[in-house]
C-alpha cells in the first residue's frame, strides 16, 4: 500500500506469459462513512512482440475497506539486504494517535461544527492536539530563543493509560488540550516509537511521516501493543525504510531512527484534514558536536515576514493582492519548518504562483 505522501520504487520480475497485463490500484478507505475517490487507476505492461489489440488481463483487487489484505502487504516490505538497525535504544517512546472532540465556540459557523452534539472533530498525539504557531516558524522560534512560542513538555507516553483499542473508550478522554509542545532529542540518540492507533470516535488508518528523517519500519499489528509478546515479531535484520509509515486500523506500528539531523522536525498525518485537527507533534534534535552537526544559520538575506493567516498570505502583499491571494483558500500555508538537511520539504513560491 502507498500511504498519502509516500514513494516506492519496485522491480518487476517479467515471468508471466507474454500478453498485456493491467497494473491496477484504488483507494484505501479506513474511516467509516467518509466520502472519497473510488476510482480505480490503470497503466498497461506490455510485452514485446504482443499484438496492442489482445485485451489486457486485470488484475483481482481486494475491496476498498479490506484492512487484512492492505496490512499482510505491508508487512512483506523488506530492504533490499541486511540494514543497520539501531539496536540499543536510548529513547522509548509510546504515542497513542487518534481523533476527537471539541466544544465549538460560541457563534461559530455550523458547518464546522459536524461532531456529536454539536462539537467539531479535533485530533491529537497522546492527547495533545498540535496548535502550529501563526507568527513565527518553530525552528526560527529555536534558533533565535523567542520565547512563548512552545515548550518542551510534550510526553513521551499517554498521560491515561487505558484499552486503546477497546470498544467503551470513557468519553472524559475525548477532548485532548491544544498546545505547541515539542519532544526534546540528544544528537545521536536512537530512537524507538510505537504509534498506537485509538478508537476515540473511530479507528482508521492514519498515515504518519516525519520530516527530516527516513526510519526502518520493524514491527507492525492488530490490538494494543504488547511489549511482552510483540517485541519477538521485531525486524531488526532487514526492515524497510520509509518515512511515512500507514498505522492500521486499532492497530501499531513500530519505528526506529537515529537522531542526527539537528532542528525542528513535524511528525504529522498525512490526511491533511488530521492535521488541520492537530494530529501530529514536532521533535527538537539538539546540536552534536562540530559543525557537520550542528544546525546552519539562517542566511543573511533570509525574509523577516512569518505571519500566515488562515486562508491568506499577509506577507508583505499589497492589499489587492492579499484581496486576490484570498480567493484562493487552499494555499492557506502554515510557517515551513526547515532544519538541517530536508530537501524533500523545501519549496519556493512568490504571489504569481499563488495565483495560478
């Protein structure tokens, strides 16, 4: 399966009868009751010397919802050889991920206000549903000691524990607090996560990346992870390596990384809308030793201006422009965090790219 954000390259072994075969792929839908794309998505293999007039063979698909299949897949992905994994582990952290609820505030609009009882959907890492910060970036908040813009308390584990994947989960758990915290790492410190899914409101499938890193995924099941019983079904000779990992339904997943990229780096879902609700957190890697460790200055010429509202871009646009750039929504940005070495997150844009 490719989770929302996520790359494969794969090898094809050319072994079948020489005809024309379909490669096929369709959604994978999770959440229960949610509208989405069910269209399904050919290319055709062809073999040499085969007539473009036989049709092609499809290929069978499991239904759109089939979360055994989607998992038993995953779960073959290997490197391609043996991989260095970290093995003693300095940092263990348990992240329980999920949705939730939140009062809606007093006059506001209905239509964002479509959860039970007339609250709104919210989401959140071990009940902290992540607030990103509207004037200054994290990492320029980090490099250049601006106070009150977060702190470094988010928790290595779930305040409450409880049966995470349970049906009668107490509705005191629903609503999580909103805050900017971050998790504080050493430089070189080898880091262990489980992401356990939760049945707070509903179980899906949440697709978690992290930026500035690519991590072996070691381990992944159905239930609450079990330390006692599930550490045996651990990878630790060839796992993959990705940087987005999809979590199953009221399922976990296990992640192992080095931390030796120093900076601000977002772990989020990859469901932009869960995002939005505040499922994700953000890591601080302190400096190593050395400047091949330690975080670059910001450039001379870097722009002052880091004020993005909400459905605009305020900086330093003429107010017809800013009339303009509000006609479009969904370049709604929040502050990019950039650290030491994240190619694959850089973009550039100017106002005539908002535009089109």
């Amino acid at each position: 399966m490719l989770g929302p954000g996520q790359t494969t390259d794969v090898l094809l072994t050319a072994n079948q009868p020489p005809k024309r075969y379909y490669i096929a792929s369709r959604a994978y839908q999770s959440a229960q009751n949610a509208a989405f794309d069910n269209t399904t998505t050919t290319a055709i293999l062809q073999y040499t010397k085969t007539t473009t007039t036989s049709p092609p063979i499809m290929p069978p698909l499991p239904a759109f919802n089939h979360t055994k299949t989607v998992t038993s897949f995953s779960r073959k992905f290997k490197s391609l050889r043996n991989v260095v994994v970290p093995k003693t582990i300095d940092e263990n952290l348990f992240f329980t991920i999920g949705l939730g609820l939140d009062k809606c505030p007093k006059n506001f609009p209905k239509n964002r206000c479509q959860g039970l009882n007339g609250t709104r959907f919210t989401a959140s890492m071990n009940n902290v549903s992540f607030v990103l910060p509207s004037n200054f970036s994290l990492l320029q908040a980090h490099s250049n000691g601006i106070p009150n813009v977060f702190t470094t308390d988010f928790p290595a584990k779930p305040p409450v524990k409880f049966d995470y994947t349970g049906k009668n989960i107490s509705r005191g758990l629903f609503q999580p607090v909103k805050g900017t915290k971050l998790y504080k790492l050493k430089y070189g410190s080898r880091v262990q996560i489980v992401l356990q899914d939760t049945n707070i409101v509903t179980s899906e499938n949440h697709p978690i990346h992290l930026h500035g890193y690519d991590f072996y995924i070691v381990a992944e099941g159905f239930g609450n992870f079990n330390p006692k019983k599930d550490n045996s079904k651990f990878n630790l000779v060839d796992p993959p390596l990705r940087n987005t990992v999809a979590v199953p339904v009221n399922g976990w997943a296990v992640i192992r990384f080095v931390a030796d990229n120093p900076g601000v780096w977002l772990m989020h879902c990859h469901l932009d809308v869960h995002i939005k609700w505040g499922l994700g957190m953000a890591f601080l890697v302190e400096n190593g030793v050395g400047e091949l460790e330690t975080l670059e200055a910001a450039p001379h010429d870097l722009p002052v201006c880091y004020q993005y509202l909400e459905d605009n871009v305020a900086c330093g646009l003429s107010e017809t422009e800013k009339q303009q750039v509000g006609l479009y929504p969904s370049y709604g940005l929040p502050p990019l965090e950039l650290g030491a070495q994240d190619g694959n997150e850089f973009f550039d844009m100017s106002f005539s790219d908002l535009q089109k």
